[in-house]
C-alpha cells in the first residue's frame, strides 16, 4: 500500500523553503503510533521503521513527517501498521518510491553531526572507553597501577579527538569531493596526533604522577558521564539551516547542492555524482530551463536515485583494515625494540582481524544483495 493512501492533506510549505536541521529525537512519533491502538508492536513497528530510515539516509524532516501520516492511519483504521503498510523495509521502499514520483524531499544536505556533538558525544564515548582501559589494566597491573597525565587523559582524548574528526569529516563532505573530505580530515587528525604524542613524549605526558587502585580508572566513568550530560544541558542545539525559495538557486548553487546530498545521503562515488548532474544540465539546457524550475529543488531530485549500500560497507572494509595494519606494524616496531610482545598485543592484534574479516565479509553479503537485486551490476 502507498504511503500517501491514507494522506489527502500535503503539507503546504513549498519543499524549497523547509528548514531542515540536525535529526531531533523521534519519540514523539514513536509513541503516537503506540497509542494510535496501544499495541507495544507497533511501537516496535516504528522503532524498527527508523532504523530502517536512517540507514537509508532520509531526512529528520520526512521520517517525522511519514511517521505522522501512518500513525494518522492506523488510528482511522483500527488496523496495525504490518497490515497496512507492510513491514518497515516495505514501507521506506515505498515511502521512497511515492516521493520520487511526487517529487518530494526525503533528503537533504544538511549534516546529522554538528560541532555540539564532539563534547556530548565524546564525553559519552570517554565514559566506555575508561571502562574498557580499567579492565585492560586491571588485567594488566593487578589492582595497583602507575598513573600519569597520557592514561588519565587517555579516554578523553582518544573520544574527543575520534569524535571531532568524524564531524569534521561529515560537515566537509556536502561541499567538497570525498578526496578532499578525507584529505581535510586525515591532515587534521594527523596534526592534532603528532601534538599529542609530542606532548606525551616531551611533555611530560607519561611520567608517573602517583601509584594507586586500579578502581581510578574506573571511577573516571562517571566524571565523564556527568560532564557529557553537562555539556548537553549547557551547550544550545545547533541553529536549523533555512533555504528560501524567494531566491531561488541558480545553476551552479543548484548542482553544488545535488552533489552534496548524493554524496552525503546516497553514499554515491564522485565519479556517479559527476554523471547525474551532467545528465541533469543537459536535460535541463535541452528544455530551455534553469536546473530549479525543470526539477524542482535538489532534495527532491537526489531522493530518486538509491542509496549505494555498498560502497560505504567498502570504505569502511579498507578503513579497518588499514588501522590493522597499522597496529600491527606499530606492535611489531614494539617488539624488536623490547625483545618481545606482551599477550595484551597480541589480543588488540587478533581482535583487529577478526573485525576485518568481518567488515570484509559484510561488504561481499552487500555486494551479493545488490546483485541479486540488479544481475550483471558487478560488485568490486
């Protein structure tokens, strides 16, 4: 069934004057469709539709918006939503389809990451890794251990640092091509890390401060919680951005903003992104007509192309097994200066490979997946 069986009523803001903005929480729309009957699996039903949604790429904007029309129409009919619409994976594929053929914005440009993120989200991530450190060194030095400015900073660091450079990463890629995302990104890490190890080094980062329990590091995971959810109370949310269709966008502003919603939702190669808006240009200068007037706005024209489920299953294969690499040499340089490696080496090793192999054989099931849906497509 069409996601747009049971809505008459469109919404009347032009889609070149929505203002879209970093994705909100969805509860409320969770929980009208759990009270629409008070079924708790349709609140799952709606749990899992989300997940879908956001592994597609779609908007906060539309998956609110559809969330709304269902719950809208399982509380008229009386009826769950696995009657009406299917499953979840069946409702986006149509929710996608009905919005190709209206024209409608499922995405947008606009980055999900905002630099709000990097102490909220970072804190949070420091919480789990001082967890994981304690029980590292736990197993490591027994319940004492020697403390110093590089292990107290350590999980702050390693998660603000990851966190900041995954934004940075996510903000640049609307505006530039992947290369220079992930030129950007790398020179800006790599800067901030050779300041950090050079302070370790020099520094006095990994002098000894104290001897002490082990329980320390464990008792830094609360800190870092409680100053995640500081920095969550205290931070403003990140302003909405707002196109206005009063000026409409020339061509060139036009074909920047497909460009970076094909790149940033759709996961697409710049190589494909080149070609759609090649083909768009010439068959926009064919009808005579600006870019905006014969397809409306970008959104609605990047919502008709799918998303490439396996390139980024590819990027992230070679990303892993890069960091693999390099710890392994890391731990072998290690090892030929101190005549040997500890059992702790070995484990960070080997838990590495498994994660590549992993990430490589999830590429191949994405690769196969979308072979069977388009036989001949190739998938290397």
């Amino acid at each position: 069934m069409s996601t747009h069986d049971h809505d008459h009523d469109h919404d009347p803001a032009d889609p070149r004057r929505a203002t879209t903005s970093a994705p909100a929480s969805l509860e409320p729309e969770i929980e009208a469709m759990h009270a629409a009957r008070g079924n708790e699996e349709d609140r799952d039903w709606a749990l899992l539709l989300v997940g879908v949604l956001v592994l597609d790429g779609v908007s906060t904007a539309a998956a609110r918006r559809h969330l709304r029309r269902a719950a809208e129409a399982v509380a008229q009919s009386g009826e769950g939503p696995d009657e009406l619409f299917g499953t979840p994976v069946e409702f986006a594929a149509q929710m996608r389809a009905d919005a190709a053929e209206a024209g409608e914005p499922i995405v947008d440009s606009t980055p999900d990451a905002s630099w709000r993120d990097v102490p909220v989200v970072g804190f949070t991530v420091a919480a789990a890794i001082s967890v994981l450190f304690f029980v590292v060194w736990l197993v490591r030095d027994g319940l004492t251990t020697e403390y110093s400015w590089g292990l107290l900073a350590g999980p702050v660091l390693m998660s603000l640092l990851g966190v900041g450079a995954m934004t940075l990463w996510e903000r640049l890629l609307p505006r530039v091509s992947r290369l220079v995302a992930v030129l950007a990104a790398g020179a800006a890490f790599v800067v901030v890390v050779g300041g950090l190890a050079g302070w370790l080094v020099t520094g006095g980062g990994t002098e000894t401060l104290f001897t002490g329990s082990t329980f320390w590091l464990l008792a830094l995971a609360p800190v870092h919680a409680a100053l995640a959810w500081l920095a969550n109370r205290v931070l403003p949310e990140a302003r909405p951005v707002a196109t206005s269709s009063a000026d409409p966008l020339d061509d060139d502003a036009w074909a920047r903003e497909l460009a970076g919603t094909l790149r940033l939702r759709m996961q697409l190669s710049d190589a494909r992104i080149r070609e759609i808006v090649r083909e768009a240009q010439a068959h926009a200068a064919d009808a005579g007509r600006p870019l905006a007037e014969e397809f409306g706005a970008p959104a609605g024209y990047a919502s008709r192309f799918a998303k490439d489920g396996v390139a980024g299953k590819r990027r992230m294969a070679w990303f892993f097994t890069a960091l693999a690499g390099l710890v392994v040499l890391t731990n072998v340089a290690g090892a030929v200066e101190d005549g040997g490696i500890d059992a702790w080496s070995v484990a960070q090793i080997l838990a590495l490979v498994l994660v590549v192999g992993v990430s490589w054989r999830e590429y191949r099931a994405a690769v196969r997946r979308r072979d069977a849906v388009a036989p001949g497509a190739g998938g290397r």
